[in-house]
C-alpha cells in the first residue's frame, strides 16, 4: 500500500462523493469553486508528491476540480484514494476559496480500471483538461481520451517528440481535443515580444524579406526551438527543404531563408535573431534574466531597444499561462504542421 | 456555482471585439483576440495632475509590465510647471510604485521610463506646440510610431478649447497617410446639453468623430463589459430580457464616502450631473439595449443611443413625481460620525447642491413597455456598491405562490462592483416533511471563479484608444441625448418658481424616505444590499 498521507484524508472509492461532501459542510468559513476538471495523470509515488505540489500552485488563479491519478501497472489490482481541499484567502476577512482534489493510486490493470475511476470523479457538465505527466500513453484506454477536451502535454520530455506526437493523434482520433504542448506555451512572450516589432509598416515589409533565422536553444530545449522556427514558417508562408538537421534553408515569398537551430547551455531560448536586408532584430535573454531584451537595427544602423517579460522556466508557470491561455491553438497547429519533420 | 466557460475571451469562443484591419501583422495571429494597439506618441496634457500620477502613469506602466504596450510607444507628458524629463520620471516612479496594481520592478521601470518624455509650455502658447510637433516627428523618426499619436486630455474642460485650438493650429490633430491623431477627453462633457454641444464642437474642428475618445472608466470594467456577455452570449436569459417577464429593473450606485476634498467641483456638479448623466445612463443602456447586429464600436454605440432617446421625457410636473434629490445629513458610518454635507470643507453651507438622487425612468419602446427602470445614486449611503438587479414577475397565484403564502420574484442581480458577480435568486423547498418554500441565492463571484487580478479600467480603455477601438467610449449623441434627459431634471430643481424639495437624508442611511415612497406607490421596494 502506498502511504501517501500527504495527499488528505484516505477514503474508500465510493465513498469519495459522500466524503466530500463532509469535507464542505463541516467548514462553513470556507466556499467551493469549480469551472473545469483537472485531472493529471503521473507514474509511481514519487509522481504523486511532485505533481501534489504542483497542484498547489495554480489553486488562487484557476477554480477546478483536481483529479490527481498515480498509475503504477502490474498483475494485482488495487485502487487507493484521498480527498482534500486546497484553500485560499482571496483577501484578510473573506472567505477562503477551495478547490477540492480527489487523488487516486491505481495499481494493476490501469488500462481498464482507470475509464470508470476517472469518469465517477468529474464534475458533471464542466470540461476535462488533462495534464500528461508519464510516458504512460500504452495504460490509457480509448474511452478516456474521447472525453479530454484539453490535453496538457510537454513534448521536450519526449525522446522521439515527432513519433509520439504522431502516435498521440492516432490514439486522440476525435480531432476535437485541443492539443496544449508546453514546449510551445513556453515561447509565448518570446512570440509576443517578436511579433511587436513588426507593428509597424516600416517593420512588416523587412519581415516579408527576411533572409535568415537564428535559434539558439538549451540542450533539451529543442522542440521549443522547432516550434518557434515552425511558427514563423507557417505564419511567413516558408516551406522547408529536407527532413532534419540544425541548418536548413526555407523557400519563402522573397527567396531562400537560411535557418539555423544553435544548441547552447542557458535559457530555453536563449536567442533569435532575424534578418533581412533592411533591418536585424534580435531577442536575447541572459540566463535566469527574467526579461527578454528586444532590440531593431535598420540598415543605416538606427537602433531601438526595450525588454519584455520572459517566458518562466518553472513548470507550474507554464502550465498556469497554458491553463490561462486557452483557445484552440490553431497557431500552434500550422507551426506544428510547418516543421513536423523537424522534431 | 458552476459555470462552462472558456475563460476570457477565448479565441475558440468569442470572435475579437473589432477587426484589426490596421495593418496586417502575420506574427499577431492567436497571440490575442483582441484587437492590437499600435506604437504611438501618447501626449498627456496635465503630466502634474493627480489622475496622471494615480492612474495615467500606473496604467500605462502596467501595459508595459504584461507586456502589451507597444514597445516602440513613448509617452510625453504636457503640463506648465518647470520639470526636465529626470525629474519628472523620478516624481512619477516614486507615485507608480504606490499606485501600481503589479508593483514596480527595476528593469521594467527602467525600460519604461527611457520613453517618458516631459514637455513644459503653457496650453495656450503656440510655440509650445510647435516645439511639441517638432519632438513628435523626431521621436516618430527615431522609434517608428509612424506619426501616430493619442492626446489624452487630463485637464479641466476650460482647458479644452485652447488646446484643441492650438493641436489644430499646429496641425497636430491631422498626420501622415496610414497613420491617426486620436484624442481621450475626461468627463465631465460639458454640465448641460448646451456645453456639452459647445465642448463637442470644439473637439469636433480638431478631430473627427471616430478618432475623438470620451472615456467614462465605469465602462472598462469587467461586470459592466460582461453585461453584453451575459445578455447576448447565454440563449436562456434574452428571451426573458422584455416586459413580459422582467417586473422592473433597479440601477444602484451607492458610495459611503462623502466627497473627500473634491468639495468645489461637486458642489457646482451634484450627483445627477457627476454620476447619473454619465455612468448610470451607460449602464442603463447596456441593460436596456437591443442585440448590436455586431460588436464593432457603432453597432454598440447606435443601440445605445436608442435607448436613451427612448427614455419617456420628463417635465416639471414629472420630475417631482419621478425624481428624488436628497442631500446628507450628519450621522454615522461605520462606527464614526461623519459630517453633514453643508459643513465639509469647501462646500458652500447654504448649498443646495443634490448628493443623493432616485429616479423613476421608462424606456419607451417595444420590449420595455410598462417596466420601470429605477435609479439610485449617492454619497454616505449604508454601504458602497453598484449593481443591476433585474426583477422578475412573480409566479402566477396559484399552487405555490398564493395569497396566503406569497413568494418573492426571481431577481438576477449584476454587481459592478465590489465583489463583481452575478447572482440569481431561486425559490426552493426547504427539506422536510413540510411544505415550506425559501428563496435560495445562486451566486456567481469574479474572484472566486477567476483568481486573477482583473486590468484597470484604465489600463483597458487605453489600449482600446491605441487599437482603434471605441466600443467602451462615448459617443458625441450618446452624451447629448444623456443630457437632454438630464437637463429638464436641472430646469425643474434650480429654474422653477416651485422646485421639488431638497430632502435630508441621516449619513449612513439609505437615503431619504421620499425615495423609499417613489417605489412603495408602485408597490415595489428597494432592494436590499
């Protein structure tokens, strides 16, 4: 048996309904929020604790039901579960503000225990998001995926992100879950940043022309860099030549843009730099800076510099603007498209 | 309460406000649904006044911080007193480190603050704007704000004339092809339908009607944008929205503070002039208005405005009858006794000047035939808050709700603010072998649902003036039309040989009685807060 008590008060599956229930009614200080299901599913014990604390994180930005899931495959079935109510205090006076989590070990047949146990927990008539959190996808069974209308997913933790991104769409099959990768949200101010030089007139025409792209990125921090090249490709029109490799040159509306993807100790990007006859911009971050310093150079060597918030480096950051975001991600999916067979 | 929602405007959900058909930026796609700002030169006039250091400044800071104010924008503050512009950053960091809702960091600042510029010339002085022009260009040249600009008017509306005369004499109401001249104007618009005629001409020979800006901030926050959300985005609510089901609607805009050092200015204004013609009216018309055939800024705007040109037209008679005024009394707030009226500093202490005002409105029209639409608004009432309450028609008089047992109304109730929500009262069976029926409150709070910090209303409204969007503004005919209503009121107060009374209210009350009898001869009450 897992001893996991940091996890709140051990219940029986089916009395986890009627427990909560308790939990509410025997605090009268305290008030209920849910405007989604969060469920996260994560391997082992140690998956537990760490994605336990990582719960903790987003409780004052975002109200949900928590679905805390510990797989542990095997022969003997057993199923273990906790219930606990993560609180707030929006302001001295008020109310706290609690969203409850339910936290469940399985152990065995996950594939076909996990359907039931996962569905009996949800908050009826409010959406299911899904954080990924293990290299898991053989225990998920068909039924659970046709319910997740968000699927939170980090694909710098893959080994072979092309294949299993892949092989996640086959499983996905329905076409409606929106796909959240989190090596994408992580670039977000980096792209707002960028796409701000470009609001003006001036600026656009040099954008259209660009000449050459350069990405230096983390060791590990590549599929952040494909997708960033990605998303300037599909949103300039480029496509690419050949299937791989950190040096490639793209076809766009102008002629040839010779792309580079640098692997380099520091931030996840940690530097882009753009190109073209009329004007050079360049995004750098110094590592652990929490600012992204943007600066244009025209051609008669005019500069104009400012910083802008970087992207976290914490997990529990990025998946809080994930979670914030929203939206279908239809961006993501061209750049996704546009680079694929770079990953 | 539990609500589906893609929270926020989500792409997948909402189409953006207004098309940003400006300029056409690929890399802009999906960052934001919301139209962009574009890189500008906003000018503030007033750069030593109070709403620059408190709001102006925090605000467009804050942008920055989130990272959505253009990056290529500078800010140039415009005002009389000898400052260079180290000094003026200097005066202003130390105010935006107070008033800023994130705080202040360093480097942010620091970026930030190398775009604030201070710009010292009198007003009425040409020169000055022609110095004005000459840095606009060059800070145009040097950032690529493209001659774009945004004049924010944060002075007193005397000041108004000569600074449109002198923005035009210079030509800076007028710019390059592609880009615009866009001016904010603080209310008050005017203090009659005659001034605010004459203010919106004068704006009007310096800027056209689509780049002229009234900011009313009640409009930029979150409840009173989300009443459109919740009328025209929820198919269950708009086919009660009319006088078949809704009994009447009440308007409430109550503050506990009394008028806390700004004694000169209101004592001329009072609550009609200062609260009702301005925030109340708007609220009103997004309650009241029919669906805009899109959510561009006229569409909006054209509905509104039919609303307050339906307002059935008070006369002498009426405005006695329909209209309350009250002034507050010495008593007591929260445990300490405040002071009447006629003794806070700086207020004449034979003043007749209105702090408190009801009113009874009918919106002459189709879907609100019949149902009164009451206000109130006032200084050191029992509470603060504003809100709409929508009151619904009681159940028919049989089975449940009878003569013997009756039950009260549905009541939907927007709070605008504090504690923005929506609530909905229910009637339920209350558990037990007996039959016993309770209203039960169905409650919806912003900040429980949504934990983080809504944007200042001001940081919302700029940023729609550097988009382009006007949607949360008011229109030249929207404020005319409030006036019009609003001026038989003042006629009938201050020009009649028989005036309706100025009633006394005790500080920390509800008002005065005579506001609690505008509705009781309706059979109706207000609604307890």
């Amino acid at each position: 048996m897992a001893t996991l008590e940091f996890l709140g008060t051990p219940v029986e599956v089916s009395a986890i309904g009627r427990e909560l229930k308790k939990l509410w009614s025997a605090d009268q200080t305290r008030t209920r929020a849910t405007l989604f299901n969060f469920a996260i599913v994560c391997s082992g014990e140690e998956g537990m604790r760490a994605n336990s604390e990582l719960l903790e994180n987003f409780v004052g930005n975002h109200a949900f039901r928590a679905v805390l899931i510990g797989i542990e495959p095997g022969s003997e079935d057993s199923v273990q579960a906790w219930i606990n109510a993560r609180c707030y205090l929006p302001k001295a006076g008020a109310k706290h503000i609690c969203s409850e989590q339910v936290s469940l070990y399985v152990r065995g047949n996950v594939r076909r225990l996990l359907p039931n146990l996962l569905f009996s927990q949800l908050d009826s008539d409010l959406p299911l998001t899904l954080l990924w959190r293990c290299d898991c996808s053989e225990q998920m069974d068909a039924e659970v995926w046709r319910w997740v209308d968000r699927l939170i997913f980090d694909s710098a933790d893959w080994t072979h992100p092309r294949q299993q991104i892949q092989a996640l769409r086959q499983q996905l099959g329905n076409g409606r879950t929106v796909l959240c990768d989190l090596a994408w949200t992580r670039t977000l101010r980096l792209r707002q940043g960028l796409a701000q030089m470009f609001d003006t007139t001036e600026n656009i025409a040099a954008l259209h022309e660009m000449t050459s792209v350069r990405i230096c990125h983390a060791p590990g921090a590549r599929s952040s860099a494909v997708l960033l090249l990605g998303w300037l490709a599909a949103q300039l029109g480029w496509s690419a030549h050949g299937h791989g490799g950190n040096h490639l040159r793209m076809d766009g509306a102008h002629g040839g843009v010779i792309c580079d993807l640098v692997e380099e100790k520091g931030e996840v990007i940690s530097l882009v730099e753009l190109k073209s006859p009329r004007m050079t911009v360049t995004a750098t971050r110094s590592e652990a800076a929490a600012l992204v310093h943007v600066a244009t150079q025209d051609s008669d060597g005019r500069t104009t510099e400012f910083v802008m918030p970087a992207d976290s480096a914490s997990l529990a950051d990025i998946v809080d603007a994930e979670l914030t975001t929203s939206g279908l991600h239809r961006v993501y999916s061209k750049a996704l498209a546009a680079c694929e067979a770079l990953l | 309460m539990k609500l589906r929602c893609t929270r926020g405007f989500a792409v997948s959900s909402c189409a953006p406000l207004v098309s940003n058909d400006i300029h056409h930026n690929p890399l802009r796609e999906g960052l934001s649904n919301r139209a962009m700002p574009q890189p500008c030169n906003a000018v503030i006039f007033g750069a030593s006044g109070d709403l620059t250091f408190r709001k102006l400044i925090p605000a467009l800071y804050n942008l920055a911080a989130d990272g959505d104010l253009p990056g290529a924008s500078n800010i140039i503050g415009f005002a009389r007193r000898e400052k260079t512009d180290e000094t003026w950053r200097e005066e202003l960091k130390e105010t935006t480190a107070k008033c800023s809702r994130s705080g202040l960091n360093e480097d942010v600042w620091g970026s930030f603050a190398s775009r604030v510029y201070y710009h010292r010339s009198e007003f009425g002085d040409p020169a000055g704007y022609k110095a004005l022009a000459e840095r606009l260009d060059a800070l145009d040249a040097a950032s690529g704000t493209r001659g774009n600009r945004l004049f924010y008017l944060s002075v007193s509306p005397t000041e108004y004339e000569g600074i449109f005369n002198q923005l035009a004499a210079a030509g800076l109401n007028k710019t390059r092809s592609g880009a615009w001249a866009r001016v904010i104007v603080e209310k008050p618009f005017g203090t009659d339908l005659s001034t605010a005629q004459e203010l919106n001409r004068q704006i009007a020979r310096a800027f056209p009607e689509r780049d002229t800006y009234r900011i009313d901030h009640y409009l930029g926050k979150e409840t009173a944008q989300n009443i459109m959300v919740l009328r025209f985005a929820n198919s269950i609510l708009e086919p009660l929205w009319n006088h078949r089901y809704v009994d009447h609607v009440q308007i409430t805009s109550a503050e506990t503070l009394g008028v806390e050092g700004r004694g000169p200015y209101y004592d001329k204004a009072g609550a009609l002039r200062d609260m009702v013609q301005s925030h109340l009216v708007q609220l009103l018309c997004l309650t009241a208005m029919e669906p805009p055939t899109s959510l561009s800024a006229d569409a909006v705007r054209d509905e509104k405005v039919k609303v307050v040109r339906a307002l059935r037209p008070l006369n002498p008679d009426s405005v006695g009858l329909d209209v309350i005024r009250g002034q507050y009394a010495a008593g007591s707030i929260g445990g300490k006794i405040v002071p009447a009226y006629r003794t806070e500093e700086r207020v004449n202490p034979q003043s007749k000047t209105e702090t408190f005002v009801a009113l009874r409105m009918h919106v002459d029209n189709w879907r609100w035939h019949g149902v009164p639409f009451y206000m109130r608004v006032g200084k050191r009432l029992a509470k603060g808050g504003a809100e709409i309450a929508i009151q619904f028609k009681e159940a028919p008089g049989v089975l449940f709700n009878t003569a013997e047992t009756p039950l009260g109304p549905n009541q939907l109730v927007i709070r605008i603010q504090p504690d923005e929500g929506v609530s909905l009262r229910l009637q339920c069976k209350v558990p037990g072998s007996t039959l016993r029926i309770e209203p039960v409150k169905m409650d919806f709070h912003y900040g429980t649902s949504f934990g983080k910090q809504s944007p200042e209303a001001y940081e919302r409204l700029i940023l729609d003036a550097m988009s382009g969007d006007a949607t949360l503004f008011a229109r030249r005919d929207e404020v005319e039309e409030a006036w019009r209503y609003v001026d038989v009121i003042e006629n009938a107060w201050h020009n009649s040989a028989t005036p309706p009374p100025l009633c006394e209210y005790a500080s920390g009350s509800w008002g005065p009685k005579e506001a609690d009898e505008l509705l009781s001869r309706d059979g109706r009450e207000w609604r307890r807060m």
